[in-house]
C-alpha cells in the first residue's frame, strides 16, 4: 500500500490476498453502515440521534478511506487514519448496541422474574427473547 509501512516503495502491487480482502471487506463495512441505520429506531431521539451520525461519520471516513487508497493525491496520506476512524466509529456504535440490548434485555429479564443459567434474576439470559 503506497509506502505503508514507513520504506516500503510507493508501487501497487495488487495481490490475490489484497483483492480478496477487499472484496469480503466492502460488503461488510456496507452492512454495518445499513445497519447502523436500520437499527436506529428507538424510543426518544438519543439512540436514533447517534446511530445516524455513526452512520455518517462512519460512512464519510470509508469514503475518503478509499479515495486514499485509490491514490488520490490529496488523500492518499491520510488514508490509513480515515481507515481506523472509520473502523473505531464502526466498532464502537456496535460495541454499544451490543451493550444498550444486553442491559434492556437483563431489565426484562428482572421484570418478568426470569432467571438466566446461574439462577440470578438480573442475569440476562440471551439478547433476543424466545
């Protein structure tokens, strides 16, 4: 990748394994930004607020990513940071769903009297119900 790391020379050479990679990785970044849409419906404005400029900033910093890496001359050091930022925006908005389902699923868990495997009744016993 374009001098990554620091003394590698400048020429794309594109290898099986980096074509493969980039084809199962763009139909993934595409799902999470699909999802951090879909899923942002929800009761108040918080949620649906900060899964849309997820969404966005998500979708922004994978944009200019890859313009980077396309070798855009204004972008193609940069490229690298808008990849991680846009990783770390991703992982973090799904970190938090994971988070905002398991302690919404354990609150209903609690309020129904169900028990999870050590018989507490906080303990959640699976995010979706049965």
């Amino acid at each position: 990748m374009s001098g990554y790391p620091l003394g590698t020379p400048d020429a794309l050479d594109y290898a099986t394994l980096g074509a493969l990679h980039d084809g199962f990785s763009l139909p993934a970044f595409l799902g999470l930004a699909l999802a951090q849409v879909v899923l942002a419906r929800g009761r108040g404005w918080r949620w649906p607020t900060y899964s849309l400029l997820s969404a966005t900033t998500f979708v922004v910093f994978f944009l200019l990513a890859g313009q980077g890496f396309s070798q855009a001359e204004s972008l193609v050091d940069m490229a690298g940071l808008f990849q991680r930022l846009s990783v770390i925006v991703g992982w973090t908005w799904t970190v938090v769903l994971a988070v905002r389902l398991l302690t919404r699923r354990a609150a209903g868990c609690a309020t129904l009297g169900l028990r999870g495997w050590s018989g507490h009744e906080s303990e959640s016993v699976g995010v979706f119900p049965h």
